[in-house]
C-alpha cells in the first residue's frame, strides 16, 4: 500500500476520506469501493470519495455494539460535536444538537432525504424513531450545508444512511443490566431479514423490525448521588425550603400567611420531610426520576429494482413509534379559577376535628388554605406517544451523459399525549376537601381513595399533534470538460416540499389545573421552492475548487440565496488541506410562527425561583433567598415554580449565519492519519427562548417580561420564542488513528481519538448587548423550543478508542470526555463551585468462532463514575441526568444469529 492509499484508509474518522469504502454493498472490498463513484453527505456529484474537500464523521453500524451504544441517543451523546440533551425529561425524544447551536439549526436526514418533524414543535427530529437495525452507517457534516440541503442546516447535517441490501437474516438479542439495584435497564431485540441479489438477480427486498425498551430509573434508585450530606455541600439542602405542597398538608389562613402544619414535627415518611419553619416538605428523592423509561418500535423495509448497471428503483417505508413515561411529584391541589383550596371547620379532618388530625393553637374555626401533594395517587406520569411514518420513492440512472437522482417523500409525524396515571380533575380535589370526603393531612380511608376514583382522568388523551412533510426532488449531474485534475462536474437540483403543523391541546386540559396548562389550537403550512446548482472544478491533481448556491423561496417569508464555496488541496501524498465558506438563512419553524397562543400562562417554570417583587432578595436568581413582601405566603412567591407562557410569536423574522471551515489531513508517519479543522460560525437575529435564569439575574432589566395581574400578583413569565441578537462559535475538530505493525503473535491494535476543541462561543442576548463567553459554563443560549435548559458547552469533549483484533476476537476500549466547567451557582455565594470532568470508560470484547453467531459482551462505566455533582437541578438532587448517566456500572450482553 502506498502513502497515498494510506492517507485515505476507509477507517478514518472525521475526513470523508472514508466515505467510498462505506458507500458500497455489503461484502465489498475496499478496493473495489476506491474506484467507486458514489454520492457523499454534502455534495450533489458523485465522484471518487477521496475528492471530498468537507468535513464528515462517519460511524459505521458496527460501532454501535463496538463501543457498547445502546441507542441513538447514546451515539449522539458521545458526538463531540454535539451538545445534545439525554432524553431524560422530556417528551419529545432524542434530538441532535451540533455544535450548541441549538436542535433547530442540526437537520436530520434518512438516505438523504428529510423525515416528518416531531409534531410539536416541528422543528426537529426525533431520533427514537429510526430504526438502528436497519442502519449501515451515521454521515456527520461538520459545517454548514444550506446551499445544498437548505436553510436549517446551519449547524450542520446528520444524516442516516440504511443498508443498500440484506440477503439472508439476523436476530439480534440485547440486555442491559446495571450493577446497582434499581431501574434503567435496557433490552433490545430485532429481526431483519432479505431475500434476492443486485448483483446476481438485479433486486432485493429486505425489511427489520427493531425493539427497544428501558424501565425507570428513580432518584431513590440513587439515594447516594442526593444525599442530605452532598446537598449541603453544594446549598440545596432539602431543609431549606418551607411551606409548599406536601403531605401532611401545610395551611395558612386569610389573617395568617405564615405556613403551618398538625405533624411538623415527624410529617410523614416516605411522602415528605421536615421542613423550615414547622412545615413539611415534599421528599422529592421519593419521587424524583433520573431516567423516564421509555420504548421504541420501529420497522424499516426496503425493496430496490436494478433495471441496469447504472439505472435503480428503490422504495422504502420507514415506522417508528417512542413512548416515553415523563413521571412527575404526586397531583397537588391548586387553584382553581383564582379560588384556592380550602378547608372547612366542617370537614372532620379539620384541627382538633371528628377525624384525628392534632388540635392547633390559634385556630378559629376560619378556613385553611392548604397546600396539598396527593401521595395516595403517587406519582404522577404522562404518557407520550410519537409515530413516526416515511415513504420514499427514488429513481437513480443515467440519461446519456447526464446522471439523474429523483425523489418524492411523504411522511406523517403523529405526536399524543395521555394523563397515564396519577391525575385529577382540579375542581374535584376542591369539592372533596369542602365536602369532607378528602384527608389533607393523611392517607385517604375508603371513602376518600373511592372518590378519587371519581375524578380521575387516567388513561385520557390530553394533547394531538401532527406534523407532515410532501417533497419532491431531482438532482442531475455531467462531466463538463477535461482539465488537468480530471473533469470538472456540475450539478442541477430543484425541489419543492410542503409542511404542515396541527397542534390541538384538548379541552380536558382545562380540568386538570396542577400542570397549569389550557385548551388551545395552532396550525399552518409552509412551501418551500428551490433551485440549486454545484460546479467541481479540479484545476490540477493537487487543486480542486468546488462552487455551490441554493436559491429558496419560503411561501411565509420569501426569498434567500445561500452560496458555499470550498477547496481541496493536496500538495503532497501525505498531505491535504480543505476549506469552505457558506451562509445560511433559517425561517422560524412551524411551531415559532404557528404554533398556540394565549393570554395566559401554559405551564411552570422547570426550576424553582424567588418573584423578584414579591419575595425581594439581595442575591438576585438564588431561589429560597428572598422574604416575602407582608400579607404573602412564603410557599407562593418564595422558592416555586411561577407560571410561564411559552408558544409562537407572530413577529418573528429568519436568523442569518455566516461560516467557513479549514482543515488539514497529513500522515505524518506510516500507519498514523491525523486531520484537524478549524470551523467558525456567526449567526445574527438568532430565534431562541431565553433560559430561565436569565430573568431573575437582572430582573430590572426583563420587568417587561414579568407580566402581571391588576393586584400584583405574577400572572407569567413571557418565555415565547424571540428574536434575539446572535452567536459567534468556534473551535477545532480533532482526529488522530494509529495503527499499531501487524503482529500474528499479540493481534492487529489501534488507536483513535475524535474531539472538539471550542475557542469562541460567545452569545448576545439583543442586538447591541455586550457579547458574552458561554465556554465552560450553562449559557445564556438555550435548546429552543424543546426545552428552556441552558446549553452547557464544555471546552474540550472527545472520544479515545482502544481496539485490538486476533482471529475470531475483538476488544475495544472507549472512554467519553467531557473537560470540567463553571457550576450553575445559583446558590448563595460560598457554595459556588466548579464541576469536575467526566470521563467514563466502556469495554467490550466481541467473539465470532461460533457459525453464525456473534457475541459482544461489554460493560459500561466500567469503574463506576458517578455523574459530576451540581448544584443546578434543585432540591433533592444532585446530578444532571440529561449530561451524565446516572446508572453507573452496567454490563451488557449482545448475540446476533445469522442464518
């Protein structure tokens, strides 16, 4: 092998080097793959995969079970350059986030082509539902590809692309055990199978179905990651707090806003805790979860036609349905209409009452507002369905010297959401207690738990949502004229897609008051025209220029034009530099511009937090240190969840960017290839929600923001979707492999390492703003519409892999990095503090002597790191499930049959 074949070896990560070998049909070799001309991620002209100028990761199926991967979330997790969220809490499933940039600004595609956003906020996709059985390999475009794909590829394009052809099956079994007793354990199983050849019968159909489903992991699962001992440590004692919902109930009356409670003393275990002032507390280790448990069902059947060497027809189906279990603290009992929860002295579970619960000095006979957790109903869980549908037609052939590729996908993305379990009609609860037929301070007798039963909405539908995608393509291709470097190409697309959003909260939403969210309607549709065209001008052997332009007309916000240029040059056989410059144009989503809105508040905020106003404090954003202004129950303005309105904003106008890539691969010795890539991306008008910390740290400033009622009181926080000002990011991809000379005595080893490097990622909130570092810290740039969790963005993230080889065996080592970072610190000042790296390591070995058998045996986190402590998720809690697993060891079995 020379140096020049060398520098392009197809296991190469992060240089599209790697893509022709990866392109080819299975059993393929890759010299044959070398002299294949095949379509890559980010260009539209087929060619050598050598001449690729872009950046790409690839991750071939393989790797999944290599490097102990149960999920697509796993694989997107350990992305260097992603910053993506575990789908931990949350409905809407895994998505992708590359570069921080946001889940709006990273496309997702299947074989090139785009699915049905999730249904919400149809702005994104969910990862949940493509199958993995079905995958060859994961292309990911590290820089922007809006002239090719279109606007939302700021941040750059993953894309998923199946196996071309299965003959034969496979059944494919895996388990997941933790080492800890507890939920978050996994299983898997898939069956694919296919019958006819390309190459010998001119068609093949396969199809496979693929499983996967993981249990709950519960907070109390881990009581040593939320001890009383660690939480003081970092000022989120349980203690602290006082007066909120909680069982036994604490109360107040219309003359006394202080809080009280009839069992201060012992509360009641496991349902609450003794808290501050003679109240109890919600013990939320009882009902935190670290891990919501989760399944996936998804099929993927695929039939081609080889009419001949250069002409195929293909149609593939794609289904894939996610539920995720999102558990929450037991029902409480909140107003209703603006009329609290009450007690009367005529209920026989009033103080000193018929019922039991202990007399109170300094009652009345007045009536007791209570702030109520209905434990005998225990947690509180919805249930989130998404379906998922695709079906594609794709014609590929020649047309005398033109390459032709054609398309049309439609696809359906169907989103419900159920009350599971766990939940009441509002008014009930308040009708129960006047009544007498509901316990605030205990377990319910007979009576009680059966008139639950009675104003439960278990099992209701609460939430329908669909969102669609209609589109059409057809992209040709030519050898121009003979230069010095070879022919230059160009290419011609266009295409057209249609997209419709539907989102319909039910009206039984308005019934059940405790997740403080009302009926509501949202719909629109979209257009999208597009011309594009890319001209390959190889002006050497060493010199090759690469032009490309999208001109896109949306129905809702007119005309862009994005170009991108790039350039490949390869001065010597062991040397290559590449570079590329684009811009990019991204319209609010569906959901941003047509989504529901209300006068109102839609739900709570995800943290807890002082009123700036009511409850005053001299350390603005530490929750639980303000004091409420006189005639104010501390549980209500000090230290909860205030209302928040989120939904679209008809003012809304497109962000704008501006990127460029450079890089360079060399061999700097035999059998060691080392690329690094310096990328640079500037966005203006960015279109976000401004995370939550945000307004209580300058509460003056955003007072427009804090929208309340005639008396004061908080009515919301506005957190719609803005325009805010923009984004600079920047940094460095990094990518070593070493192999190792061959031994026949000790086997085949090798080494590799991915990582990113940030140099810049600073964010504006409004234009003319003071620019501001969010390297190393939670940010002040959130994940969008999916959640209002600011972006942690860690200074340096990689994956190191150790792999060994020898006849029927293989062993791989990999450790996932991510560098230490500045804590949240929305704690009193002596508790800040910085969070330690992350660096967990898996191993597995995998055995193949048996016929037909393939066995993989790994363990995960295999010394048991636990997640770095932080003090940002609250009381009760003191790890970041959705940036760190929580499961700790765990050991994994995986067996796949051929046959």
């Amino acid at each position: 092998m020379n140096k020049r074949e060398t520098l392009c070896q197809p296991r190469l990560v992060l240089t599209s080097i790697a893509l022709a070998v990866l392109a080819v049909t299975n059993g393929a070799s890759a010299q044959d793959a070398s002299m294949q001309r095949v379509e890559v991620t980010g260009s539209s002209i087929k060619r050598l995969a050598n001449e690729e100028a872009l950046p790409i990761t690839t991750i071939k199926a393989e790797e999944f079970a290599q490097r102990g991967l149960t999920t697509l979330a796993d694989v997107m997790m350990a992305l260097p350059q992603s910053a993506s969220l575990a789908p931990s809490n949350a409905g809407s499933g895994t998505n992708i986030n590359l570069r921080g940039l946001g889940v709006n600004r990273t496309l997702v595609l299947l074989n090139g082509r785009r699915l049905a956003n999730e249904a919400i906020s149809s702005g994104y996709a969910n990862l949940d539902v493509i199958p993995m059985s079905a995958l060859a390999r994961v292309e990911i475009l590290n820089d922007g590809a809006s002239s090719i794909y279109g606007s939302d590829a700021i941040g750059g394009v993953v894309n998923f692309v199946t196996k071309r052809e299965v003959e034969g099956g496979s059944i494919t079994g895996q388990w997941v055990e933790p080492e800890r007793s507890g939920g978050g354990d996994e299983q898997r199983a898939t069956l694919t199978f296919g019958k006819g050849s390309l190459a010998r019968d001119g068609w093949n159909v396969y199809g496979t179905v693929d499983f996967h489903q993981r249990s709950r992991l519960a907070s109390k699962d881990r009581p040593d990651l939320g001890s009383d001992e660690i939480l003081a440590q970092i000022g989120r004692s349980r203690t602290i707090g006082s007066g909120g919902y909680a069982m036994p109930a604490n109360f107040t009356t219309a003359a006394n806003k202080t809080a009280r409670n009839p069992y201060a003393d012992s509360c009641q275990a496991p349902y609450s805790i003794v808290g501050a002032k003679s109240t109890c507390l919600i013990d939320n280790t009882e009902y935190g979860t670290a891990l919501h448990e989760n399944s996936q069902l998804s099929f993927y059947g695929r039939a081609t036609k080889q009419f001949s060497e250069d002409h195929t027809f293909t149609v593939e189906y794609t289904r894939g349905q996610s539920e995720i279990l999102a558990a929450r603290n037991p029902t409480q009992s909140v107003a209703v209409n603006g009329v609290t929860a009450q007690l009367p002295s005529s209920s026989k579970w009033y103080p000193g009452a018929s019922g039991g619960v202990p007399a109170m000095s300094g009652l009345n006979g007045a009536p007791l507002i209570v702030t109520w957790s209905v434990a005998d109903l225990g947690i509180a869980v919805q249930k989130d369905k998404q379906v998922n549908q695709r079906l594609a037609f794709v014609d590929e052939g020649k047309f005398g010297e033109w390459d032709y590729r054609t398309g049309l996908v439609i696809g359906i993305s169907d989103r419900e959401n159920y009350y599971d379990r766990g939940f009441v009609r509002g008014q009930g609860l308040l009708d129960g207690l006047k009544s007498g037929a509901l316990n605030p301070f205990g377990l319910q007798d007979q009576a009680g738990r059966d008139y639950l039963k009675t104003i439960s909405v278990d099992g209701i539908k609460n939430r329908d949502s669909r969102s669609t995608y209609t589109g059409a393509d057809l992209t040709v291709s030519r050898p121009l004229m003979e230069l010095a470097g070879g022919s230059m190409a160009l290419a011609i697309g266009a295409d057209v897609n249609h997209t419709t959003t539907r989102d319909d909260k039910l009206a039984i939403q308005n019934e059940v008051q405790y997740l403080n969210s009302t009926a509501s309607h949202g719909e629109g549709q979209r257009n999208v025209y597009a011309l594009y065209a890319e001209l390959d001008v190889p002006l050497t052997k060493q010199l090759t220029l690469n032009f490309a332009g999208r001109d896109d007309y949306f129905s809702d916000f007119g005309n862009t034009f994005n170009p991108k240029a790039s350039f490949r040059w390869e001065p010597t056989k062991t040397l290559m530099f590449r570079g590329s410059a684009n811009t990019g144009f991204r319209a609010p989503t569906l959901f941003d511009a047509y989504g529901y809105r209300l006068p109102g508040a839609t739900g709570k905020t995800s943290s807890r937090w002082d009123d700036p106003i009511l409850c005053p404090s001299a350390t603005p954003a530490v929750a639980g240190s303000g004091t409420p202004l006189p005639g104010y129950v501390e549980s209500e303005v000090c230290d909860v969840q205030l209302p928040k309105q989120v939904g679209s904003n008809a003012n809304l106008k497109p962000e704008k960017s501006r990127g460029f890539t450079l890089g360079v691969v060399m061999e700097p010795m035999k059998s060691m290839t080392l690329s690094l890539d310096y990328w640079n991306i500037r966005m203006k008008d960015m279109l976000a929600n401004l995370p939550e910390q945000v307004y209580f740290q300058d509460p003056a400033r955003y007072a427009e923001l804090f929208v309340r009622n005639p008396d004061g009181t908080l009515a919301f926080i506005n957190n719609t979707t803005m325009n805010l000002g923009g984004q600079k990011a920047a940094g460095i991809d990094v990518s070593a492999t070493y192999r190792f000379p061959r031994s026949s005595t000790y086997g085949d080893f090798k080494v590799e390492l991915d990582g990113t490097y940030l140099t810049k990622f600073d964010n504006q909130l409004f234009e003319g703003d003071a620019w501001v570092s969010n390297i190393g810290r939670f940010g002040n740039a959130s994940n969008g519409t999916t959640s209002s969790f600011p972006i942690i963005t860690y200074r340096w993230k990689h994956t190191l892999k150790f792999g060994w080889s020898k006849g029927d065996w293989t062993a791989q080592a990999t450790q996932n990095y991510n560098s230490s970072y500045e804590d949240q610190n929305l704690v009193a000042q002596q508790y800040w503090r910085d969070i330690n790296s992350y660096k967990p390591w898996n191993l597995t070995v995998g055995y193949k002597g048996i016929k037909n058998l393939q066995l993989i045996f790994g363990i995960t986190n295999v010394f048991d790191t636990d997640p770095p402590v932080t003090n940002h998720s609250g009381y009760g809690f003191s790890y970041l499930s959705s940036a760190a697993s929580p499961i700790g060891r765990s050991y994994n079995l995986r067996a796949t049959y051929n046959f």
